[in-house]
C-alpha cells in the first residue's frame, strides 16, 4: 500500500459511500485508477465497507465481555463467539487463555449466565466478565485509525463531502449527487421494519452498493432506496464502518488499554485519546478500569512510544493495565479468516 492508498481509505472514512469520481479527485488520480485500487484493497481482504445498523435501535446495549478458558478449549470457544450474529469484535489476547469480545443484547439479558448459555459449550470456560459500553467517543472498530499514512486535505475532504447525500460506488450521475432532500419523504420512520431487511444485508455484505443494484436486490425503485437511504442515516439508525486488517499494512502489534480516570475527567480524557492517530477506539465502560481503548501500533517501539508520549501526556488518566491482541477473529460484521476479512457465511 502506498500513500495514494492511504489517501483513498482517509476519504473513505470520511465518506464511505463516496463515489469513486470523488474519491479520485481526493487522491489526485482518474476515477478508473481510485476503482481500481479500491477493488484491489478489497479482494485482498485487506478492507470492508460495511453498512451497521446502531444497536440501540433494535433496543439493544453493547457489552465488553472477557472470557477466560483453558488453552485446549480456545478454538472452539473462538468458534463459537466470533459467528454470533450478536457479536461484533472478537479477539484473543496474550496468554492464549482469554477471549475479549463486544456482545449486542437488550440491557435485561446478558450477564455471566446469558453469556454462558450463549456459548456451544461451557467446558473448559474459567470465568466470564461483562461490562457494559456506557459511550463510544468514536463510533466503529478501525473507522478512525489513521496511523496508517496517506493524506487528505481540507479542500478534499469539503470535496468528498460535499452534496453528502447517501452515493455508492456506482451512482456518479448528476441526478443522483444534486439530489439532497431535506428529509426521506413526507412523514417517513427511521424504525426499522420488516421491508427494510434485505436493504440492511445487503449493505452488510457490501456498504458501496450502488442505488441502482440496491433498488434490483430489494424491488425498489431507485427513488425509493435513495429516500430510505437518507432517512436512516440522517437519523443515526444505519452508519458505515471501514473495517481495515492493520496488520496487512505493516501494524503488527494491537493493544486494549484499561484506563482508570477521574469520573469527573472521562469525557475531556476520552475525546482526547479518541482523536490520537493509533487509536481506533475508545468507549467509557462500567467496571473498575472506566475507559477501554483500542491502539494500533506497528511494533513495540512504536507501542512504547504511544504509551509515553500519548497516554502520558494526558491529564486525568490514573492507572492502566494492558491487553495484548495476538489473534484478530472478527470485526465489525466480518470474519477474519487467514488474515483475510470475509463476509460471515
């Protein structure tokens, strides 16, 4: 990956369903060249566009749950966690004997039993921690790491935004970028319904489909996806990860840091670190550590540095422990599979 790469997943992030003319004009390159390294990146199973519908509109809360088994009961557990439909993250840490996982289920329904009975096989599990995700300070898992390079001016950014009604891959025509709406149409929910199911998987699958291939997989018309569209983004029930694999770009040491901050300093602290170019997530958490933070780093120098210079230049933070990812087993909604992200069967 070069820094024209790095270019086009900033933009990316920025506008995830950003036409492919506009991310060019981003990158300074052709719209052919900006599709074509796109699709490259993808089939290498290096990133993912992926639509998410939010948690909470299905009545759900998120849960960090950390479970701990024997080493020989590790890969089935594994198994069994990461192609839950209620699991988001999933990930072993140093030690090869503790899974960290995010589970999304209604407030009355998790806990150490709910999670157990979740799993294909209590044997071998030692114990089960959950906590619950109180406040994302930036919504995704890699949506907002940038340590990866590239650049992405103002101007591009205004570029890339502008006339930010819901595009896709496919949908350069004017019609469809000067078409912006106020709202999805007169009197419509942004409750999801039954009718909306095949539009959701379809961008799970694939966040970049176009309106056109949307309206063939749904029988809608165009007009109708384009108003959907608009309605459930503008109203925060569907967003969009860029689920990015680090280590395919030369980031080969992940960490969870477990921050202790004064209650009275987690918002100042969280929105700070959250906005540090390692950091690919940061969430206020119940529990005694009050502040769970994703950092993606390229090796332990560099890791030692981030500690230092980045954790420690923060005022509030009171303590610390450290998790160390030594397996990625699924992101936001892919698997990841021989260092490939893929689509969950």
């Amino acid at each position: 990956m070069d820094d024209t790469d790095g270019t086009i997943l900033r933009a990316l992030q920025v506008h995830p369903r950003a036409s492919f003319r506009r991310l060019g004009e981003a990158a300074g390159i052709s719209e052919q060249t900006a599709a074509r390294r796109y699709q490259a990146l993808r089939r290498a199973g290096v990133m993912r566009v992926v639509g998410i519908v939010r948690p909470a509109v299905r009545g759900d809360s998120e849960w960090v749950a950390r479970v701990r088994c024997r080493p020989d009961r590790l890969e089935p557990l594994a198994a069994s966690l990461s192609r839950r439909r209620d699991v988001g993250f999933a990930y072993v840490v140093s030690g090869g004997t503790e899974i960290i996982c995010v589970v999304r289920t209604p407030m009355g329904a998790v806990g150490d039993d709910a999670l157990l009975a979740a799993l294909s096989s209590r044997v071998g599990v030692l114990d089960v921690r959950v906590d619950l995700l109180l406040h994302a300070f930036n919504v995704g898992s890699a949506s907002k790491w940038t340590g990866f390079g590239g650049h992405l001016s103002e101007s591009a950014r205004d570029l890339v935004t502008s006339n930010g009604s819901a595009h896709g891959a496919g949908d350069d025509d004017p019609e469809a970028e000067g078409e912006d709406a106020g709202t999805g149409g007169p009197g419509e929910s942004a409750r999801l319904t039954a009718e909306d199911a095949p539009l959701v998987d379809a961008l799970t699958h694939d966040g970049r489909l176009s309106h056109r291939e949307l309206a063939r997989i749904c029988g809608w018309t165009v007009g109708r996806v384009r108003r959907r569209l608009r309605t459930l983004e503008r109203s925060g029930a569907l967003y969009y990860d860029v689920e990015i694999l680090p280590e395919r770009l030369g980031f080969d040491l992940s960490a969870t840091l477990w921050l202790t901050v004064a209650p009275s300093a987690i918002d100042e602290v969280g929105a700070e670190i959250a906005a540090h170019d390692e950091v690919a997530f940061a969430a206020a958490i119940s529990g005694d550590h009050n502040l769970m933070v994703a950092v993606i780093c390229r090796d332990t120098d560099d890791f030692y540095r981030y500690l230092r210079t980045g954790v420690g230049a923060v005022d509030g933070v009171l303590g610390y422990s450290v998790s160390i990812r030594v397996r990625r087993l699924k992101q936001n909604a892919s698997l990841v599979v021989q260092g490939r992200l893929v689509q969950p069967v």
